[in-house]
C-alpha cells in the first residue's frame, strides 16, 4: 500500500492551505461526504480502515476543490461536533451550490501516515482506475492516480454501511443519537440515492461538478479528469491503421462475405468444415443420441446481418430518447414497456450507454447476448422433440466409431461411446405422499424399511407438496433425527437437543454484556440486514408488522426486563428506509446469531439466511428444529463458507475438471475464453442454487441433494447439466467471460428443475462408466504385460537414450477430487 505524505508547500501556496493566517482562513467548506469508505492496507478485513471520502472548497478569487478521504479516528479526536458536520452533509443529498445553504467549515486534519488519510486538489488528479460492485467483489473500488504519477490508496466503497445509502428521507424531528451510540451506527437497507447505484458512482457524478470527466473508451474503467487534448483524442476515437478500410473491403467480397469483426469475436458457424473436434463430445448429447443441425444460413451473412441491427438499433434508441427525454412527453413515459422507459431518465442524459456498461458488455455483445437468449428459447421446443424421438429410437450397438489409417479403415472397439446408454430414473410425477411415508413405519414408530431404500424413493421420486411432510422428512433425511429408532427414542433424544439449543441462546439472550459486545453487535447488523431482505414473499415473512414483544414465550419475568438485549434489531419500531421486520424475521435471526456461539470459528457468513429461511418455512416457524436442521445442512456446506474461500475454489476446481473429461469441446471453449475459473457457477453451488429456482423447486431440489443416493456432490452434476443444457449456445454466440457471466446469471428462475435433475442423473452414470472403463483398461494393461517387457525402439528418439528412458504414451489420469465425486452416503 502506497502511503501518501505531505509534501513541502510550493511558493505558490497560499497562507489559509500551508496552515498560515488566521483560524478561519484555515478551515476549508465541506460540500459533500460518503461515510464507510474503507482503505485496505492489507488484505484481512480486521485491518481495514473506515473512513469519510470528501470534497472540501478553499475559498479565493479562483475556489480550489480537494479530494480528501479521512478516517474515522482522525474525526474520534475532533469530537461529536467535526463528526456531525460530515454527516450532516452526508445526508443533504442535493448539490451543496453556493447560495441558499450555511457554510459548513471544517479543519482538514494533520495528516499522518499510519492513518492514510490524504487532501489533493482535484486539479492535480490524473485518473480513476473505478471497479464497481461484482460477484467477485462485492464492494466496488476507486483508485486515485495522480499527475505526479504517485497512486493514492484504493477507495471501497461499502455502501450496505454508508448512511446515504441507508437512512431514509430526514424527518421533521431528527433526534441526535447519544453517548452510547457515538460513532451513530449504520442503518441496513440499500436503496439507491439520486439514481446512481453505488458510492464511487455518486463520487465521480459529484466531481463531475468541478471538473471534466471523461470516460475511456479504450478501457472502460478508467475515468481521466480534465483530460488534455491529445488525451480526449486517444481514449474517444477508435484509431485504425492507415489500410484497415482496404482491408476490410478486400475481405468483403460477394462471394466471400463476412464482417470486419476479428475472427476471435465472430460466432461459431453452423456449419463448419471437418476436423477432429467438430463433432459434438458432449456425453450427455451423446447419450440422447440428439444430432447437430446443419441446414442453416452461412455464419457470414449472419454476423453481417446482427451488425447491422445493432447500429439500427443504435440510432434507434438514441432517437427515442430525445422524444421521450422532451418535457411533453414526460406523461406517457411511467406508461410505456420497461424496455422502452429503460432507456430514459429524469435528466434527459441518454442511458442506454450506462445500462449496457452495466450489463459488463458493450452494445454489439448485448445483442449478442439476446440472440444467445432468443436462440436457447428457439432450440428448447427442438430439445424436447429430439429428447422424444431419442426415446423413440433403439439404440444400436452396432454403429461403432471408425477411425481411418493408412491401411484402411478401422473400426474402434473400446471407446466410451460404446458403453450403455444410461437412462434417467426419475419419475417426479408419483411423488412420496403422506400416505406412502406412513406405510414406511410400525406401530411403535420405528421404520420398516432401509435408510438407502427411503433415500433412493426420495431421490427418484420427491416428496408432495401436502402440509407438514416435509415437517416430518426432513429431519430424518439430515440426520436430525436417527433412522432405526423407535418413537419413543426419538422423543428423548430430541428433548435433549431442545435443552442444548435453550443453553446455547441463553449465553446471548437477555445478557447485555454480551449482546452488546462489539463483535457481538458486529454479527448482529449482518444478520439483520441479509434476515430483513430473504424471502419476504413467503407468508411468513411477508407482514411488515413488527412485534412487539418477539419471542417471549417461556422467557421469566428478568428477562422480560431486559427484551432490548434479545431482540437482533438495534430499533424495532425506527427502521429507517429498510424493510420492516416481524416476529418470524426476528426468530430466523435468533436462530442464526444462536449459530453463530455453536460454530464460534465459523461465525456468520452472508448467504447463510438463504440456506436458514425455506428450512424455517418448511418447519412453520419451529426455532428448535428449524435450527438443528440448519445445523446438519451447515456441516454439509461448511467449506462453502470459509473466509479464505478454499472449499468453494476446491469445488469449482473439481467442476473444471468434470467438465475436461464429460465434454472436452466446452471445456476447451471456456479455456479460449478465460473463463475456466466459473465464476457463473459460484453462486449455484454457494448456496446450491436458492436463488436460480423458484421456492417450490428448491425444496425439491434440496431433498434430493440431500439423499446422496449417487454422489455426496451431486450438486456439481446439477451444475454440469446446467451447462450442458445450454452448451450450444455458449459455443455459438458467446465469445468473452462477459458475455457467458451475463448469460448465465440471467438463466435465474428459467431452468426446468425436472429436466435438468434427469440430465444430472444420466451425466453422474456416464460418468461412472466413464471411470470403470478406465480402471477397467487399465487393469487389463496391467495384467497382460510381462514383467520385463520389450519395447519396440522408436525410430525419431537418438540411439542414445535408454528405452526405459522414452517417452511412452500414458494412460488418461483422474485426479482424487473426480475419483471422490463417486463417494455415496455420509
């Protein structure tokens, strides 16, 4: 980290900016703030620094305007008093303009350089390097460079802490918070202010008023401030060398037509000539026995006739918004489809640019996005037809793979494609019923059948929708409760886990010497804010209601006392701009704080309510059991969740490699396109796809994860199946890690959960097979060698190296993670 230092003042300085002339000359006018602006001088959260990012005005004949950022502990020394003046400007969302607003003066502190904090005039700034908000980073970035080449500490931007994101409107009454809560505490929600939708956005939309800003269009996240002629010249003006054009129109003839486009960023055509890797490799298109279109048009015409559209659709929207942008026409906008009214504004600036920046592509990779998306919609009907004439059709062993050679043709006897088509057993239409699960138990309660033999029903069938199934499933499918006990047993062992849950919360729960510690209070914001906004379409977390006393039943007349200490939201009844909670917000939050003194080493990670929230819906609002069932999913994902986020690269390691074997062509794909490291599937496998199905599906989907009939990560076939659902289009259209990130996440609530399950089942046996053919071959190879076995010299090594020294072509190696992917049953 660079550590930025006052450098001695120039002559030019006046008295009021090298600390000469009297005190007022030597305060500077606040005219704006952001709270939570952290500096990382490591790279462990514990050692981040909060602070305020501000742009502060020297009065004079010619006004100076600085950029400084502050942190939190220079301001502790100032007092409440300094600290009120940041968030009273903070809160002020309108431009603070000369006239009609009281100055608000401030002392810049004496900057040191263990606190990082910096004040450089905004005309001494050369660039922003901005990074916003990804999967990948959840909060976005502004690195500072500066005309004498010095590099200021990186700016990030928490904006779920800051308190222009988070507090609503200022009341009429506004109660200055106490000794107690001194620095104030962040509210929790994230509405967007002014229309911008995070903090570095706002910053350089304010620095906007005070200098020139222009974005590069060489890379798109620099940001150069007033920018000098040669500059703008460079990084607005696409350069071409000087026979690009002659090029291009020698390249465009009649019967040779294809666009200017590098070949890197053409779509792959439809037809394409023969080699090797032409044919599909996919196993689960194989094992459909579904076959490649090739009756349409030449990717040339194509590709011409979607670069065409995108400038018409170009200057079509340009054009539609400055009608719409027209003050006359203000009243029809709140009534036109969102595509339409996405591309207009309040300011009348022309967003369309923005919105597609937003999307991480630029216009002519948004279009071909949505023609990726048309073409999956396209080919789904064709899937399903495929899928029945497959069905249809009798597999026919005797089509053997042919393989040429000088001496003719061969046909290959051990490859994988000739091993039995496996076939999905699912049958999802005859669920397990209510009636069917009772059948499974005896008078006494205890089951009648084998755990595999309940799991595997489970797992090929489901379970029905009907009230309190799941209630009753569940916990015997997590281990909550054991199999092979009776009634009777069960009910002892599980009193027992209700008085260790009831021990648990007791060490928080109405004990203020706890509730109150900072890392306490820490737990107990993130747990509020993610509590406040997962699955509040489900009834019971849909009334806004808050309760008044939650929780208090079987809780004595001391604790009753002592409520504040118990409830997980600092202020019930003053929520902010937030949304509102209720009592059964409040239990799931109870449930995971509680988790968080069970598994101390882990604590509370975000995407855990996620994981909480359906079991507590399933479990209709059951803390105890909602709880220990949480418990057993938790130590299932556990490494999903580690801070240093080894589990999660170990699974998506192990998913690159499944794909390397199952489908070499897509793989090599994601290779050429950078996208080996999956980013698009983190979030399926964080939290197992909670946000990618519908609610319903989910509980589906989960119970049968839960069966580990197959494979402990059957998840990453789930996964897989994904992908290979939409490997066409993948291959086709999408060329950059941009374009399949953007394509993939908008896959959310569109997969069909039966489907892909059948298919994650056919790709789990393939799979299977595909292995025991290895180690089958292997051990034939094996056992037909003799022990001393001559090789036959090779004519392109030198007589000089040993034969035990040639290269010998090795057998196909699966690593330990693949080979594990076979493990069943926990």
């Amino acid at each position: 980290m660079v550590e930025i230092k006052r450098d001695a003042p120039s002559p030019q300085d006046t008295p009021s900016s090298t600390g000469g002339g009297s005190p007022e000359e030597r305060k500077y006018r606040l005219i704006y703030s952001k709270s939570k602006v952290y500096v990382n001088p490591t790279a462990y959260a514990r050692d981040n620094i909060p602070g305020f990012v501000a742009l502060v005005k020297r009065e004079g004949i010619n006004p100076t305007y600085l950029l400084a950022w502050i942190p939190e502990s220079l301001l502790n020394e100032k007092g409440p008093t300094e600290w009120d003046k940041f968030t009273r400007i903070e809160e002020n969302a309108a431009v603070d303009d000369e006239e009609g607003k009281d100055a608000v003066l401030i002392d810049l502190p004496t900057q040191r350089p263990e606190s990082y904090a910096f004040s450089v005039p905004v005309s001494s700034i050369y660039s922003l390097l901005v990074h916003p908000p990804s999967l990948s980073s959840w909060n976005g970035s502004v690195a500072v460079n500066l005309l004498s080449g010095s590099t200021l500490p990186t700016l990030h931007f928490h904006d779920d802490e800051s308190r222009s994101f988070t507090t609503s409107s200022k009341s009429p009454v506004e109660t200055r918070p106490g000794p107690s809560t001194y620095p104030p505490p962040p509210s929790d929600a994230v509405p967007p202010r002014g229309g911008v939708s995070w903090g570095g956005e706002d910053l350089i939309a304010r620095l906007r008023f005070y200098a020139h800003i222009l974005r590069s269009t060489l890379q798109p996240t620099l940001y150069l401030v007033d920018p000098s002629r040669e500059d703008i010249e460079t990084h607005s003006t696409q350069l071409f060398d000087d026979d690009a054009v002659d090029d291009i129109l020698a390249q465009s003839s009649y019967a040779n037509s294809h666009s200017p486009i590098p070949a890197h960023r053409r779509p792959r055509p439809l037809t394409a000539p023969p080699n090797p890797y032409s044919t599909r490799s996919s196993i689960l298109h194989r094992s459909l026995s579904q076959a490649s279109s090739s009756n349409a048009a030449p990717s040339q015409a194509r590709m011409a006739l979607l670069q065409s559209f995108s400038q018409i659709t170009r200057h079509a929207a340009h054009a539609a918004q400055q009608i719409l942008s027209h003050p006359l026409a203000k009243p029809i906008v709140p009534h036109l489809p969102d595509p339409v009214r996405s591309i207009v504004n309040a300011n009348g600036e022309w967003e369309w640019g923005s919105w597609v920046e937003k999307g991480g592509v630029g216009e002519f990779e948004s279009a071909r996005v949505y023609l990726a998306r048309w073409a999956r919609i396209v080919a789904e009907e064709g899937e399903r037809e495929r899928r029945r004439e497959a069905q249809a059709l009798p597999a026919s062993p005797s089509e053997l793979a042919e393989e040429p050679s000088p001496l003719g043709v061969f046909e290959l006897l051990q490859t994988t494609s000739n091993l039995p088509t496996p076939k999905s057993s699912r049958d999802p239409r005859h669920p397990v019923n209510e009636k069917k699960w009772r059948r499974w138990f005896d008078a006494d309660g205890r089951p009648k059948v084998r755990i595999e033999e309940a799991k595997h029903d489970i797992f090929k069938r489901g379970l029905a929708s009907s009230p309190g199934l799941r209630k009753e499933v569940w916990p015997f499918l997590l281990g909550v409760h054991d199999w092979d006990t009776s009634s009777e047993e069960r009910a002892r062992s599980w009193e027992e886990k209700r008085k260790q849950y009831r021990a648990l919360k007791d060490e928080w729960y109405g004990v203020p010497e706890v509730f109150d510690r900072p890392d306490v209070l820490e737990e107990r914001h993130r747990i509020d804010v993610d509590c406040r906004r997962t699955d509040r379409s489900q009834p019971l977390f849909a009334n806004s209601t808050p309760s008044q006393s939650p929780m208090t039943e079987g809780v004595d007349d001391e604790k009753r006392l002592h409520m504040r200490y118990s409830t997980i939201s600092p202020q019930l009844c003053d929520i902010g701009a937030q949304a509102p909670t209720n009592e059964h917000i409040e239990r799931l939050a109870t449930i995971l704080l509680t988790y968080n003194f069970y598994e101390r080493e882990l604590g509370y990670v975000q995407g855990m309510s996620d994981l909480c929230a359906p079991v507590y819906v399933v479990m209709d609002g059951d803390e105890e059991l909602t709880f220990w069932c949480f418990v057993k999913i938790m130590n299932r994902m556990k490494q999903n969740f580690l801070r240093d986020q080894s589990g999660m690269r170990k699974q998506l390691t192990t998913l690159q490699q499944l794909i390397s074997v199952m489908d070499p062509e897509l793989y090599r794909h994601l290779e050429k396109t950078e996208s080996l490291n999956l980013f698009f599937c983190f979030r399926w496998i964080l939290i197992h796809f909670k946000r990618e199905f519908p609610f319903e599906d989910v509980l589906r989907l989960w119970e049968v994860l839960w069966t580990d009939y197959y494979s402990n990560e059957f998840v990453l076939f789930v996964a897989l199946a994904v992908l290979e659902s939409h490997r066409d289009v993948v291959l086709r259209y999408l060329v950059e890690f941009d374009e399949i990130l953007k394509y993939c996440n908008e896959l959310s609530m569109t997969i069909e959960l039966d489907t892909t399950l059948a298919q994650a089942e056919v790709l789990f046996l393939s799979f299977a097979q595909l292995v025991a053919d290895i180690d089958r071959r292997a051990a034939e190879a094996d056992s037909n060698a003799p022990a001393e076995l001559r090789r036959r010299t090779n004519a392109n090594v030198p007589a000089a190296v040993p034969a035990e020294e040639q290269i010998v072509p090795k057998r196909p190696l699966l690593s330990e993670d693949l080979r594990g992917l076979l493990v069943a049953g926990r």
